[in-house]
C-alpha cells in the first residue's frame, strides 16, 4: 500500500508540522547494508563508560538506600537530589521491578551475596504483603508497611511484572518458592485474563477478578475496553523469562501468540510504527467521527495517534528476545526490526546531541522534545541488540551517539542515578525514585549491554588510537 501525501490530513496537524520538512536526523532514512564492526578502541569507550555508569552512579545509588530494614521491600520515594521524602505506598510495578533488577544483577558477573539478599528481601516482601491470599494474584498497592492494601485491582501492568521478577529470582537464587509462585501466576492469568477469541490478554478487573465494567478507568488511565500494546510488550518480556526458566509448553504457546501480537496487530503496517491502543479484536481504536479514516488509522486524538519512541524500539528488542526464548530464528522478523527502528530513527532521534525524543504525531518529527530516563535506557539496547543480530553501522551509530548523550546528560554524576527527564532547554527535572522510577530499566540496559559487548567481534582493520 503506497502512502500518499496527503493523507497526512487525516491527522490533527502538530503545531510544529513545519519542522517536517526541515528537521531530519542526520541518519539515512534506509540504513546501510554494508557491515562494519567497531575498532577495538571504541569498544573499549563503550564497556569503560557503561562501567563507570554502572560502578559510579547506579549501584551506589540503588543499594543499600533502597532496602527497607523496617517493614520489608523497597521504599521508593526520592527527590530530583536522592533524598528520601518519607514513607509512601508501596507499589506492584516497582516492587517486582527492583526485586528483578536485584536478581539480574545477582546472576550477572557483579553478582555478589549482598545483592542475592536485596533480591531475597524484596521477594519476602512481594510474595508476603502484595499477594492477594483470598483472590489470588497481586494487588496493585500496599501502604508503607504491606499491612492494608490501598489499590486491589487487578491489572495485567502489573501481574506482568510481578512474573518477571519472580522468574528471575527464582532462578538467580534457586529458590523454588519462588518458581512455584509464578508458576501459580501464570496458570491465573490464563484462567482469568486470556482472550481466547482475539489473543493477547484482557488488562483490567477487580481484586476478585470479576471484569471490570467497559466505562471504569484503570490506575493506567485506560478502560475495560481496549488492549493496550504496552501492557502485552511486558507480558511477553514476562512470559520469555518464564519460559526461559520452566519450559512450560503453555507458556510457549502464549509466547507464540504475542509475538503474532506484537509483531502485527500493534504495528500500522502503512508507517512502520506502533500504537499503543486497540480494540478488543485489536482493531485501532476509534473516536465519534473517525469511521471515515482508513483502517489503519489509530484514535485521533491527544495521545492515541501517536507514536512513543522508547516502546518502538523496546518492543524490537522484546520481540528479538522473545524469538530466542522459543529457540526460533529472528530472520524473518528483520525487515520487520529495520522499518520500527529507522521510524524512530528518522523521527525522534537527536541527531546533533544524541538520545530520543518522547514521542510525535505518525509520520511527523518528535513534538514532545524532552528525554525521559528509561526512553535512552530502552533505546541504548535495542540499538546494541539490533547491531549485533544485523550489523549495520546505522545502530552502532545510534548506540553510541545515545550512550554519550546518557553519560554527558542523563546521568546525574553529583547525586547519583539518572534525571528522569531532561527538557529541551536541557534542564533536568523529576525525582530518583518512586511509583515508576527504580533502576529496572536503566539497570538493566547498562547490564546486557556489557554482556553483549563481549560478544561484538572487533574491526581488526581499524587501529586503536
């Protein structure tokens, strides 16, 4: 399907629609085919400021401030400086987060006893306070002390999380509770949340499981109503580790599908892009008015029409992930990978400075302009990742230009951690931790980066400066 240009009038224009014609990332729109390994200095740069970030900034900042000796799990509530500003509730997402940064960490070559009981610490905490004893599953909220829970819904966000956190800890310090656990999970979210009809899960009920009504807003912002490409990216990252860990047979079938998901009903094939919100039968979603638009075309309106760069390139990397979990070839996914990624390349990159931007109307440059932490985290191993299935030096460019941009701006080097957000006067704003921020995604991009360096052959025709 050729895409004309004046189709993009289907859209509300940006209020920066003429920076389209003049605002390019420097990268080609089509990355080159021609490989070209990195010269052994540069990747030398790269492991010496990935370990920097890592030994400097991250693990000092995440352990032991974090630990929470008095009521068990982690207390997340830090300022923009790192200072803790008092108890706050105690959340599933970030929970299950830090507990599978903690065990990652611990199965990594840093791995050391301290970080095998910072992840056992959270795990007593997830599997004691947040699960729900009477309707099974996980609640969404706990007060500071895991003695009353504050939010009880059920959302898939959520459950996603906890399974992944309980796989990896599990296996990082063979403790079979913990397999047991998820294993109970992920045998509910089948009973309870599988769509069997259209695939992929339903994302909302109530703390009894009972669905909830199509009008009621989640804790997200989203209705009983639609499925989220976001929600489903985390359960597929889940159920590969899952996976990856038992071999459970129904685990795979369900990887299976979310990669059908993840791959094509997210995707607006005529772009190259993803959105996050769908029907049902994922069909894009659609306001009063809209029925005039093509079918590919999402929900006009202030966020649905959009496309986030760091869940493009996160859902590339996932999916890469994903096919090597089940043990098949990601072939027939790369032309697939290439058209996700020069999207983002081409529309939210900085090319000047480095790093991406937040997000921008289909088929227009970045409009919102500031960069957020776990957007460069995202975006710095999918382009490492993408480099080393497809060695095109189009994603080593990218990956270095953005591992600059997080070591000259993102990483706070007084306080510790990174900004989570730099605008586009780059003054950086937002606290260190909290319901959303812990070190799961930047943790976790800085660890598999420096595994996946060892594995990139180095360019023995270039000498070492």
């Amino acid at each position: 399907m050729t895409h004309k240009p004046n189709s993009f009038r289907l859209f509300p224009m940006p209020e920066n629609w003429m920076t389209y014609f003049h605002q390019r990332t420097p990268f080609p729109q089509s990355a080159p085919r021609s490989p070209a390994a990195p010269a052994p200095d540069e990747l030398a740069r790269a492991r010496e400021i990935l370990q920097r970030i890592l030994f400097e900034n991250i693990l000092p900042f995440w352990h032991p401030r974090v630990i929470d000796s008095e009521y068990g799990g982690y207390r997340l509530n830090h300022d923009s400086h790192g200072s803790w500003k008092g108890p706050a509730g105690k959340s599933l997402v970030s929970q299950s987060r830090t507990l599978w940064f903690f065990s990652r960490l611990a199965r990594s070559e840093y791995g050391e006893d301290k970080y095998r009981e910072a992840a056992a610490h959270g795990y007593r905490f997830l599997a004691g306070k947040l699960w729900d004893k009477k309707s099974e599953g996980f609640y969404w909220e706990t007060d500071p002390a895991g003695e009353k829970a504050t939010k009880t819904h059920k959302l898939l966000y959520g459950q996603a999380f906890a399974l992944y956190a309980l796989s990896e800890y599990g296996n990082a310090c063979g403790d079979e509770s913990a397999i047991a656990l998820a294993g109970a999970l992920f045998s509910i979210l089948q009973r309870r949340a599988h769509d069997a009809a259209s695939g992929g899960y339903r994302e909302f009920f109530l703390e009894t499981w009972t669905p909830a009504s199509p009008d009621m807003i989640d804790y997200l912002g989203m209705t009983h109503s639609v499925k989220s490409m976001n929600t489903h990216l985390h359960l597929m990252e889940a159920i590969s580790n899952y996976l990856r860990v038992t071999g459970n047979p129904d685990a795979r079938e369900r990887l299976i599908e979310l990669i059908f998901i993840l791959s094509s009903a997210v995707l607006r094939k005529a772009v190259g892009a993803c959105t996050d919100a769908h029907m049902h039968d994922w069909s894009p979603c659609r306001s009063q008015g809209d029925m005039n638009l093509p079918d590919w075309s999402p929900l006009r309106g202030p966020e649905l029409s959009r496309v986030s760069y760091g869940h493009n390139i996160e859902n590339v990397w996932l999916l890469i992930e994903a096919c090597n979990a089940l043990g098949i070839s990601n072939a027939p996914f790369l032309d697939l990978y290439h058209t996700i990624f020069d999207y983002s390349l081409r529309h939210g990159f900085d090319g000047k400075r480095g790093g991406f931007y937040r997000s921008g109307h289909i088929n227009f440059p970045a409009d919102r302009r500031e960069k957020i932490w776990w957007i460069q985290a995202e975006c710095l191993l999918g382009a490492l990742m993408l480099y080393r299935l497809s060695p095109r030096p189009v994603y080593w460019a990218c990956f270095s230009k953005t591992l600059d941009w997080i070591n000259n701006y993102q990483v706070d080097w007084v306080h510790g951690e990174w900004h989570a957000q730099i605008d586009k006067r780059g003054t950086p704003a937002g606290d260190k931790a909290g319901e959303w921020k812990c070190a799961y995604h930047n943790g976790r991009a800085v660890l598999q980066c420096l595994e996946i360096l060892e594995s990139i052959p180095e360019d023995r025709s270039q000498p070492a400066s």
